[in-house]
C-alpha cells in the first residue's frame, strides 16, 4: 500500500526536525562558553553578576578571565544540560517548522525573499513558545546565582516564586528575537546563496554555505541584539519588569541606546560560528537523509 501525501510529510517533518535539531546541537555544545560570557556581560551592569573578587567584567575576555578564576574552566558550560535540550527541541523546531510555512505560506515551489522572511518569523516565533522553558532554564544557570542545583532546582525554584506559567516569562521577547533571528538567518542565508550562484556559478558545496552562513550570522546577531538583551534581563529578574516594554524602558533609562547592544561582541563570536556550524551541519546531514537542500 503506498502512502499518502499526509504520511510523506509526517515523514519529511520528523526528518527536518532530526536534522535540524542535532545541527543546532552540534553547534551549541561548540559555543556554549561564549553563550556564558555573553550572558554575563549582559547582566554586569544591571548587578546581576557578583564575582566574590569584587571584580566588574567590562568586556569578553576580562569576564571569561573572571569566570574561569572564581569558578573554574568548567564553568564556562555553565548550563550546558538546558542548552543541548533546547538546541534539539527549540533549535529542530525553529528551523524545522520552516518549511511547512513555506508551504503554508505558498513559497516552497517558488521561494521569495519575502516569503522566506514570513516562513521563518512564523517557524521561529512559534518554536520559541512552545520551548520557552528551556531558554528561561538555561539563562538562570547560566547568570551564576541559579547554578547551584542543576536544572530540576532552578525549575522548582520558577514554579514556586512564579507559578507554573513563570516558565512562560520572557515569551514576548523570546519569541519576538526568535522571529527576527530565523527571518534573518534563513531568508539571508538563502538570499546570499541564491545570489552567490548567480554571480559565480558555484554549485552546492561547503565553500558555498561557508560564505552563505557567514553572512548570515552577521546580520541575524545585529538585528536581534536589542530584543536579546531585554529577553535576557526579563529571564534573571523575576517580577522586576511588569513586562518588555517596562524592561526596555529601564534599559535606555539606565543605560542609553548604547545597553540594546551590551554584549554583541560576544554574541556575534557565539552566534556567528553557530550559525555557520548549523548551517554547514544542516546541509550536510540534509543531503545524508535524501532531503532538498535549503532555498
């Protein structure tokens, strides 16, 4: 009995979500102590971060140099438990939804820029929902004061101060840079590639997707900078802010439109090889399960 279209697309699916999530996984456990400084520098100025040295970390190396002191070279993959979940499930869902919005959206035969732009907001929004926890567990355990534990205390900790939708705070951010950063990643990614062949008539290949992915990770880490430091502050402060709007009010107030972008040095030094890493993985590990490779 041959199958029906609605079975080869569970099966392409499951197959899209594999591939996508052990991508981003491969790339996480790769990055994650840059993810750690990165977090930290975030926190510094609002005090958040207290180093039993007294010391103030005003930049990537200096906080990395203070953390391996007071902690130890092992903490630098601070959260790396949380992490590697959420690169499976958050990271396999967000890329992995994305081609059933293009075909949602009516851009997987013929895909457009902006179609891409659309597919990807929508996968990656709504991965970021329904993954919330996972990023809200990683951050706690990665700003230090929520590190004692593992991620069962930290969850218990939410659940008992904020209920059990305390897991949820943080969607609105999150869910909005998880938008901006697929919209960007993908749509920029394929756009790079498309126009790349075009002008050398390169064919799919690594060299191809190095260059593609690069690109992309520059441009995804700037225009989400903003929205991942106010996700970042909502994640650690509990019931401080009463929501984004009051978090990125604080923000300018405390620190000036120079704090939308505390930390993007590290952030692009996580974020750019991450993408390169996933995409670079994607592709390969698309090829060795008989997928198309991505437009």
């Amino acid at each position: 009995m041959s199958k029906g279209p609605g079975a080869s697309q569970r099966v392409q699916f499951v197959k899209e979500y594999g591939v996508s999530g052990v991508s981003v996984g491969i790339a996480t456990m790769t990055t994650n102590p840059v993810d750690v400084v990165k977090v930290r520098l975030q926190l510094a100025k609002a005090g958040k971060l207290a180093l039993p040295t007294g010391l103030r970390p005003d930049g990537m190396v200096q906080t990395a140099v203070a953390i391996v002191r007071t902690e130890g070279l092992l903490a630098l993959w601070s959260g790396w438990q949380a992490s590697l979940a959420r690169s499976f499930f958050y990271g396999g869902a967000r890329l992995g939804f994305y081609t059933p919005m293009k075909r949602l959206v009516g851009v997987d035969q013929n895909p457009s820029f902006a179609g891409n732009l659309v597919a990807g907001s929508a996968s990656g929004g709504l991965a970021a929902v329904i993954c919330n926890p996972t990023e809200l567990v990683k951050v706690r355990l990665q700003s230090k004061d929520g590190a004692r534990g593992g991620p069962g205390a930290v969850i218990r900790k939410v659940i008992a101060e904020d209920g059990f939708l305390g897991l949820w705070r943080g969607t609105v951010p999150a869910a909005t840079r998880a938008a901006i950063m697929t919209a960007s990643q993908l749509a920029t990614y394929n756009e790079i590639k498309a126009q790349t062949r075009r002008l050398t008539g390169w064919g799919e290949g690594v060299h191809l997707h190095l260059a593609a992915s690069m690109i992309a990770g520059l441009v995804s880490t700037t225009v989400t900078s903003p929205v991942d430091v106010v996700k970042t502050k909502m994640f650690v402060a509990g019931n401080q802010y009463t929501g984004p709007i009051h978090c990125f009010r604080d923000l300018i107030r405390r620190e000036g439109l120079r704090g939308l972008f505390k930390g993007w040095v590290p952030n692009y030094c996580r974020l750019g090889p991450q993408t390169t890493i996933t995409f670079v993985a994607v592709e390969k590990l698309r090829q060795l399960a008989g997928l198309d490779t991505l437009s």
